[in-house]
C-alpha cells in the first residue's frame, strides 16, 4: 500500500501485474506466519493495526515489538481504528477520534501512516470525508472474502473520491 500511495500521490501508472497483500486486525497468527512466509519470497505486506489491541487478549494480537520487527523486515503499517470500531454506527466525531486517533497512536510509535482499512468494510458518508482529509486512501474489507470472483472491482470509481480501494 506504501508503493500504491507513491504512484497515487505522484499521478504514475501502476506497474503491470501488481499485487497488494494486506493483513488486517494485528493478529499474532500474522506475525507468527504469514511474516515469515513472506519474507522468504520477498513480498511486502501492509498490517493495519488497531492500536488498543497491540499485547491484549493472552497473546491473540501482536505486540508492539512484533509490529515493530515487522516493519523494520519492509513492511508497511497501516490504521484499522483505535479499536477496530464500526465506523458505520458512530458519529463523526467518534469516528474521527477512532480514525485520526489511530494514525497519530502509530506515529507516536515511529510510523508514517498513509493508509486506513475500514474494520468490517463499514463506513459512510463521514467516513470517507475523514479519510479524504487525513489519509492518502481508505480501503474497504467488506469484499475482501470475494477475491476469487474476477468480475470483483478493484478500485471504486466514485468520481470524488478516486483512491477508495475495495
């Protein structure tokens, strides 16, 4: 996504055949895994991370130092809310402390953060105006279990909003 970000943000073609792996939630299941695997065949991966988890729930999600290694092995880090909230159901003030909230818990921890995954694929209106003025896209989980189905859009093309990716 860090990559997709660079040409979006400098209006350059996307490079033939690309590929965009995205893990979403922190989960230790990625890290003990999927970042392993990943490494081997050098494939970068963007993790969206729910701050509030990092460490909790007797080892299900990962931990701050685990996010840390991940990035330093290449790969990026994205905001999935401060605590994986349905963006849909809040206010837009809730969703902004949820959404804004994440990105500047990552900062503080040392990321650059561009990118946000809505948790459940639920947002509207608000949401997608937050995004617009607080990250460089927003990508939608909601189609995620669809993958398989080529007729599937990759991009939306809301006209107003260009880089809100399903």
């Amino acid at each position: 996504m860090e990559r997709l970000t660079y040409y979006i943000q400098n209006n350059e073609k996307l490079p033939t055949k690309a590929c965009i792996i995205n893990l979403d939630d922190g989960e230790a299941s990625q890290y003990d895994k999927a970042f392993c695997v990943m490494n081997e065949v050098n494939a970068p991966a963007t993790y969206y991370i729910a701050p509030s988890r990092l460490g909790t729930s007797n080892g299900y999600y990962m931990t701050e130092e685990q996010v840390a290694r991940v990035h330093r092995y290449g790969h990026d880090i994205g905001a999935h809310t401060r605590t994986h909230a349905r963006l849909s159901t809040l206010s837009y003030q809730e969703q902004y402390d949820e959404m804004v909230g994440s990105k500047t818990d990552l900062e503080d921890m040392g990321y650059i953060i561009k990118t946000l995954a809505y948790p459940y694929g639920a947002y509207n209106d608000d949401t997608i105006e937050i995004t617009k003025n607080n990250f460089v896209l927003g990508r939608d989980t909601s189609q995620d279990r669809i993958w398989k189905d080529i007729r599937t859009p990759v991009i939306s093309f809301n006209e107003d909003y260009l880089q809100h990716f399903f």
